[in-house]
C-alpha cells in the first residue's frame, strides 16, 4: 500500500492551518509546528475578525479569486461543521478624490458584480450613524462579509488533529530548506518529505531571501462598544481619506467594532512589546472622527498590536525555496480571506507536481488560473 509524504508545516495561523487542512483531505501526513499552541494571540491571522470582500482597486486577479475563496470555504465550512462568515455588505467611500473607488467601481462593473453607487446624501440617510461629511464618491456591495478569524484558527486546529495531524509547540530557529528541516530552541530538529514555511511575519527573522521582499509591519487596532443596535447591522467600511484612510469591522456574532488604518507602518518586530501607547490609539481614532460623529463616547474594550507581513506590492508570496520546501508569505494584512483557497493550492502543487509551476504568477494576484 502506497506510503503518502510527510508534510512539515512552519505555522499554525490560516495559511499553515489550512495547507495541513488540504493535504490531510489528500492523504498526506501532517505535522504542524508552533510557538504557542493555537489559536496564536500574537499571529497575523488571529483576531475577531478578517474581511472578505471582491472590492481590490485594480488587482482584478485578487477580485476574481474571492470567488475561488468562497468555494474554498463553503467546503471548509462542511468539514468543520459550523459557518463562521457574516455576510455584511461592503460600504466604500473617498473623500480625496482619488482613483481606488472609481477603479473598483470599474472592474466590479466589467464583471458583472452588483453594487450600488451612492451620494454623500446618500451615505448619510442610509447609514444614520455615519456622515456623509466631504464624501466625493461612493458604493456599497451586498457581496462581502466577516470571517471569524479567531474562532476559524482555533476550528481548524481541532479539525487537523482529529484527522491526524501532530500539532507541536516549539520555536523555530533555523531553517533548513534543502533538507526540509527546522531546528528548534535546544538544538532538537524535525524533518520531513516536505517544509511548507509558513510563519507569518516570523519568516524574514529565518529567510534572508524572503527578508528581501517581506518586511514585519506593525498594525494598531481599536475596538469599540457599539452605542446602539443600529451597528450590529452595519456594513464593513473602507474610508478613504486625505488625512488618512481606516476601515471599520461592524460588531457581528457579538465582536466588538474595530477600527484600524489602511497604512502599513513596516516597523517593529512581532517579538517585540506589544502593548499600544496613547498616540496610537488616538491616531486610529482621529481617522475615524469625521466619518463615526459621537466616536468620543463609545465605550472603549481595549486596542491591540497585530504584525502583518508586507510585500510592497500587496502581492503573495507562494514559491519554492528548494526542491523540497515551499514558503507562504507577503499577506499584507489581506490575505486571511484566502487562506482555504491557497491552502487548497498549494496542497495541488505538491500532490501534483506538474502543476506548480504556475502557482506563484496565481498567488501574486496574476491573472492565470492553474489546471
């Protein structure tokens, strides 16, 4: 009876977690490293939430891969045994003037994609607890929503283990790609057919070569007691503003509101303190002032540090290191919302070989789509 490979994962966040969930269903062999044991708190994948929604400016790669990401989860939904999305609706607004809106606007509307645009007056009358103050352009989709990110992580490990993943808490040190090998804090060292790399913003601490195109970058959060059940039935908001841009994550499945900044600090490192200052939690909030009028008053639930890994293009980083190593990496704070279908990708590649070689042009947002 024919022995399937041995698969090292590096990671235990979304991409890691579900790499070990596509090839377990492939009848590989899995064993998962981590740090800590997930869901990860100080992970780029673990948080209340993530967003899911085709609205990407002019990466219409990325657009037309969420569909890809759907299905992937509808199936991942059928093994966990639970849905952990909330559809939303995604709200989009520019008071600068600027191209995003319009260029989104233009390639959601060359596919087909149903939206609707809005005025400022508009905005205002339809989402009381906003303003329509300064807003130049503006469009909602129906399509678009909350993935759990937290309750996703910690379903999918449990997931993996009952179907026979090994899941280890060790801390990596080295890396050795030619011989999918990782060493381990007390010199101790796992191997396997097999090394799929996929530590978040850990990987350019023990890839020099990924260090080149992948930087840590730092990200402050702020979340907020709704005032009112209004907010519960809010859409996600992506505002962009010429004092600077946030996002806003409507309180669903009884989260709070989290408001962040669309900017990448790309500083800091994600073993460094954590613990956000005062400037930034008020930073965060002055960009949501105009936009969420009475924001002074919501209750405060705390604020949060989250390392996102960047590559400067927002494009992802899914490529060989070695004939038996492969690396996912370059998320950019955007690619949680593909994790079930770039698990599933690269679970194809390494099942089917062949196919390989166009997954890195696919991953980086390439309009190319594997056999």
């Amino acid at each position: 009876m024919e022995t399937r490979p041995k698969i090292l994962i590096l990671g235990a966040g979304i991409m890691g977690l579900c790499t070990a969930w596509a090839l377990l269903r492939q009848g590989f062999a899995v064993h998962v490293l981590d740090q800590v044991p997930p869901p990860n708190p100080a992970g780029a994948s673990v948080d209340h939430h993530r967003l899911i929604r085709h609205a990407y400016g002019t990466q219409r790669g990325y657009m037309r891969m969420v569909d890809e990401a759907y299905a992937a989860w509808d199936r991942l939904w059928v093994d966990l045994g639970e849905v952990l999305h909330i559809q939303t609706g995604v709200l989009a607004l520019d008071d600068t003037a600027g191209d995003w809106v319009r260029q989104t606007r233009a390639a959601l509307r060359a596919d087909g994609r149903a939206h609707e645009d809005l005025t400022a007056a508009q905005v205002a009358a339809r989402f009381p607890y906003l303003s329509g103050e300064g807003i130049t352009d503006a469009f909602f989709c129906p399509a678009g929503g909350v993935l759990l990110a937290e309750r996703i992580v910690a379903a999918l490990a449990r997931h993996v283990e009952a179907q026979g993943a090994v899941i280890e808490v060790a801390r990596a040190t080295q890396l050795d790609p030619a011989r999918a090998m990782v060493t381990l804090e007390g010199g101790a060292a796992r191997s396997a057919d097999l090394l799929v790399v996929a530590a978040g913003p850990w990987i350019p601490r023990l890839l020099p070569e990924v260090a080149r195109r992948v930087t840590p970058s730092r990200q402050v959060v702020v979340r907020l007691d709704a005032p009112s059940a209004a907010w519960k039935q809010a859409p996600m908001l992506l505002d962009l503003a010429a004092e600077g841009g946030f996002y806003l994550v409507p309180p669903v499945a009884g989260t709070p509101i989290k408001i962040g900044d669309h900017s990448f600090s790309r500083q800091g490192h994600p073993d460094d303190d954590r613990t956000p200052d005062s400037r930034e939690v008020e930073r965060i909030l002055a960009l949501a002032r105009k936009r969420v009028p009475g924001i002074e008053g919501f209750a405060r639930l705390g604020s949060a540090t989250c390392f996102y890994d960047v590559e400067p293009d927002e494009r992802f980083v899914i490529e060989p290191l070695a004939p038996r190593a492969w690396v996912m990496s370059g998320f950019s704070g955007h690619g949680f919302k593909f994790g079930a279908v770039l698990g599933e990708r690269l679970a194809q590649a390494i099942a089917q070989p062949e196919t390989a070689a166009r997954l890195p042009a696919w991953a980086a947002g390439d309009e190319v789509i594997p056999a």
